[in-house]
C-alpha cells in the first residue's frame, strides 16, 4: 500500500487543531472552577461578553436588540465562543509549530479575559483569577498535547517522519484532558450555584408585609378578555426584561444596604431591607416601558408594585427639590452591578407614586426584575428610572453627571411618549370576512389615555372602546370591531393622552428619547367562499 505523502503534514495539523480546541475548553473549564472564589461576572466568556456590551455602540445595540430581542445576551455569548473556538483552532496549528509562540498567544487570550473582567464596575482582583488560572490550564494542555503530537512512533514501527504520532496515545490523552475539563466545569457550576444558595433562600423566606396604603383592586372592566391580548397585569414571569447583566445578580436580601448621600443631604442614611419593610408601604399599578422600544414592540410590561415611598426617604435625608430651592436635581441610582441610572429630583418628589419596589404582584420581585429592591417611577422610561438591584442612591446634578445611558448617546431626561399598540389580528394574518375584534394597549404613563382610535387603509379614525382606566399610571386596553372586506389592508392606530394631546404620527427613531410614530398592521382578509357575488370557489 502506498502512503500518502501529505499525511503526516496534514495529519499534524489536524491535532494542531484539535490541541488548540481542547485547550481552550480545559481554560474555560478551569475558569469557571476558579470564578467559584470571584463573582460569577468573571468568568472569562461573561467578561469579556459585558465589555463588549459597554463598548458596544448604541447604533449596533440597538439593531442587535431589533435582530435576536430577549435572546440578545445569548446570541453575544454564542457570538463569543464561536469567535473563541475559532481562534483555539488556530493557536493549535500555531503551537505545533511554534510552542512558545502557541503559548504567547493562550497567555495573551487570558490576558484579554482578565482585562476585560478587571475592567467591569465594582471589580476587584479577585476577578483577574479565573482567566489567568484558565490561560494557565490551557497552556499546560497545549504543551502536552502538542508534545504528544509530536511524539514518534515507537521504535520498529516504519519510520515517515518526526511528525508521525503515536496516533492512539494522542486520541487518550484527548479524551482524558476533555473528561477531567467537563468534571472541572461542572463542578465550578456547582460551586457558583453555592454561591448564591444564600440570595435564593433569602428570597424564599421573605414575607412581605402587607401594604399601609393598598391599591384598590383593578377594575373590572380593565381586562378586555380579547382573544389575542395579553392580561391587563403582566405576569412576573411574562414581563420584558432589559439590561445588561449577563449573568443576573442574585443579591442576599440580609447582606443588601440601600446608602443615600450627596448634595443637599443633610442626614445622610443608610437602610437594610428590614428598615425599609418597616417604613409604610404603598401599592400602585404601573406600567414599565424601554425607550428602545420600537413602535408596537414588545417591551412593555404592567405590574402590581409594592414599595416604600420615595420621596419621604429623601425628605427624611434632608432632600429637598429644586423647587423648593435643593441644589440636586438628578438622583444616580447605583445597582450591585455598577449600572447607573439618572432620574430627575423634581420628578420623584412631584407626588406621584415614585417607589423603593420590593414586591411585584404579591411576591417578592424575581432575581430577573432587581430582587431585592428596584425604582419605579411612573412616567419614565426604565433606563432613568427603574434601577434594579439597588444599591445607592446619590444626589447630584444633570450638569455634573452623566449616568450609563446617557454617556451612550441617549438623553438625559425621558418621559415616557405616548403609545398604542395594535396586538391582535397580528401582522399578514389570514382573516375571515366579517366581524374582527382590533384590539390592544396604549400608554401614556401619568398622563393616562382618554381616546384610542384606529383607522383602516388611511381612511377616517374610528373611536375604539377602552377598557376602564387603572388610575393615569397604566397602559390602557382598546377594542375595535371592524366590519372586514375581504382584500388586503392596513390597520393604524393612535392614542390622545390625559391632557388631550394626540400621539404624533411622526416616524423617529428610538435613540436618543424614544420612538414615535404609529402602529400599523397589514392583513389579509379571504374571499368569502362559494357566496354569490364572491370570489370563486376551489
Ligand atoms: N441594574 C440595572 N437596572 C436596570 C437596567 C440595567 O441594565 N441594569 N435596565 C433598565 C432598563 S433600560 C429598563 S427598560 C428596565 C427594565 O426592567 P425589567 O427588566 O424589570 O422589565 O430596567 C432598568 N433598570
Ligand atoms: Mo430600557
């Protein structure tokens, strides 16, 4: 039989590959054993995923959130490793001939990794040490495995070249590198779990307690019952999610201090969450949207929040509002993660229900939406608003801070524009001729919704029926009944808010203060069949 002459050439390479491949996993393995004495937001592929998030222009944000929605951080991640395994492929190619040179590149991936975990808010040293012990594992595999790939055959065997391996020892030494990986991944996620057993049962064993000031029951009439929109009270579980935590904070509701400070705080104070469950709590229906809400998106939510008032913490910490002469006028809301959120002093202390939330319909807020405590201020958007995982609230001015959002080109104040959103039939449905219920939400928060009307093919607007108010916080259901002919056609709807001002119809953008713009849904309405004077029969 003839040998192929390439073979080993080609034969070295493929091991090259596989001795890049299988180094990179036994890093990250041993990363995510290491990240068991850091946070969780160390590990290398979440560092580097959330350094890139902060880099990330808002532009490409934006399209990115547009392109894969709620599964944004999974596409970054997979996005990540794919990069990651990728380049593995090449440092082994790159190692089996040159070792130093393989290893200079594995110690400056570890190098990258840790940079970027040192680089996140609130990090600290510790953060550095799964991606150097990862850079530092997979160095170690990288040189095992490339010395066995260039081990020669055993002595008798026919000789073709330094590069012919001990194929078998090779494929061994492989299976036993990736086996003791997975076991050391496996039980970094285990550790990490460790970790958090406090935060989770901290979370099991709060009561909450009942509300000084409880919220009337929502009116009947609120929810519409349509067949294809949603309830009036999004479940916790169905409610949006924003931000940019790739790993979701779990805080230990025992360990967790709310500071206040800054300008015009004369009694500095700080709480933990029993002061703050010991204080009056008030309840109030709110709904929550994103800014990077495009028209008729998804990213609005409406819940039962229960919390301690806002502005009488600040009044009892000496806070008073620029009205009334205070030299603050934003407060920076710090959460555990390092995220920073401005929101305006007179907004919080106009008497609306401004709220240190801890509980979001009669359960204790989920890790997701900023266990233990959050902001909720009607009538903003949530990134001036509704810090999550709350940690420090700071009075400071617009002119002398710019929070996270704002530094990324989105505006410093932001009230909420109002919406209305067509959610049933959905966008190039197939409809019957004859009754359709239109129906959706509208929102215009704090000013409330006083008419919702929809019009069909740009003809005039017809008044739709609203479902009953839940005070001027919350979005508001509509329903339509239209006659439909059959043929194609297009729905747009539009909202008038509590002061009588119409929602505009002018398209923008959602950077930098929110889209604007109306909704419209084509469909399809069928021929009737078999009708006389209708379109054929099959
Ligand atoms: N700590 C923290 N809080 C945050 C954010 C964040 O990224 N980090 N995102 C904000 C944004 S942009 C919005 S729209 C709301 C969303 O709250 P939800 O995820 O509970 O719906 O949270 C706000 N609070
Ligand atoms: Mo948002």
């Amino acid at each position: 039989m003839e040998a192929d002459p390439n073979r080993p050439v080609r034969s070295r390479r493929v091991r090259g590959a596989v001795a890049g491949l299988v180094a990179a996993f036994a890093g990250l393995a041993v990363a995510q054993l290491v990240t068991a004495v850091a946070r969780p937001e160390a590990a290398p592929v979440t560092a580097v995923g959330g350094a890139a998030v902060d880099l990330t222009p808002t532009a490409v944000r934006e399209w990115a959130i547009g392109l894969f929605g709620s599964a944004d951080k999974a596409a970054l991640a997979l996005g990540i490793v794919l990069v990651l395994a990728v380049a593995a492929g090449l440092t082994g190619l790159l190692a089996v001939r040159s070792l130093p040179a393989g290893i200079a590149v594995t110690a400056a991936f570890g190098l990258v990794g840790a940079a970027a975990a040192l680089s996140r808010p609130e990090a600290s040293w510790r953060d550095a040490l799964p991606s150097l012990a990862g850079a530092l594992a997979s160095s170690g595999v990288l040189w095992l495995l490339v010395a066995a790939a260039r081990r020669p055959r055993p002595a008798g065997a026919p000789a073709d070249g330094a590069w012919t391996v001990d194929r078998r020892g090779f494929g061994r030494l492989v299976g036993a590198v990736v086996a003791g990986s997975a076991l050391a991944g496996l039980v970094g996620r285990r550790l990490g779990a460790h970790g958090s057993a406090g935060a989770t049962a901290s979370r099991a064993s709060l009561v909450l307690p009942p509300p000084a000031v409880p919220a009337p029951p929502v009116p009947a009439g609120a929810d519409l019952r349509v067949p294809g929109l949603g309830p009036f009270i999004t479940p916790a579980r169905d409610f949006y999610r924003v931000d940019t935590a790739l790993v979701v904070p779990r805080v230990d509701a025992d360990a967790w201090r709310l500071r206040i400070h800054g300008e015009g705080v004369s009694r500095p104070l700080t709480l933990d969450l029993r002061e703050l469950l010991a204080r009056p709590l008030g309840e109030h229906d709110v709904t929550l949207t994103c800014v990077s809400n495009e028209v008729g998106g998804p990213y609005a939510g409406n819940a039962r929040w229960l919390g301690a008032p806002l502005a009488e913490l600040l009044r009892e910490a000496g806070v008073r509002p620029p009205a009334e002469g205070g030299p603050a006028d934003q407060i920076v809301a710090r959460s555990v993660d390092g995220m920073t959120l401005g929101t305006p002093v007179e907004t919080v202390m106009d008497g609306r229900a401004a709220l240190l939330a801890v509980g979001m319909n009669g359960a204790p807020l989920p890790f997701a939406h900023g266990f233990p405590v959050r902001m909720v201020v009607p009538g903003l958007y949530g990134y001036v608003s509704a810090c999550k995982w709350l940690t420090e609230l700071r009075l400071t001015t617009f002119a002398a801070y710019d929070a996270y959002w704002v530094r990324r080109s989105w505006a410093a104040r932001a009230p909420v524009k109002t919406q209305s959103r067509i959610d049933t039939p959905r966008p190039y449905a197939g409809l019957a001729p004859g009754r359709v219920a239109v129906a959706g939400v509208a929102w215009a928060q704090h000013r409330g919704i006083s008419r919702v009307e929809v019009r069909v093919d740009g003809g005039p607007w017809r008044e739709a029926r609203l479902g009953t108010a839940d005070g001027a916080d919350t979005w508001r259901q509509w329903v339509w009944v239209w006659d439909a002919a059959p043929g194609p056609h297009t729905l747009e709807v539009r909202a008038t808010d509590g002061t009588g001002a119409v929602q505009t119809d002018v398209r923008s953008g959602t950077v930098p203060d929110g889209a604007t713009g109306l909704h419209r849904v084509d469909v399809r309405v069928k021929a009737l069949g078999g009708t006389p004077g209708g379109a054929p029969g099959p």
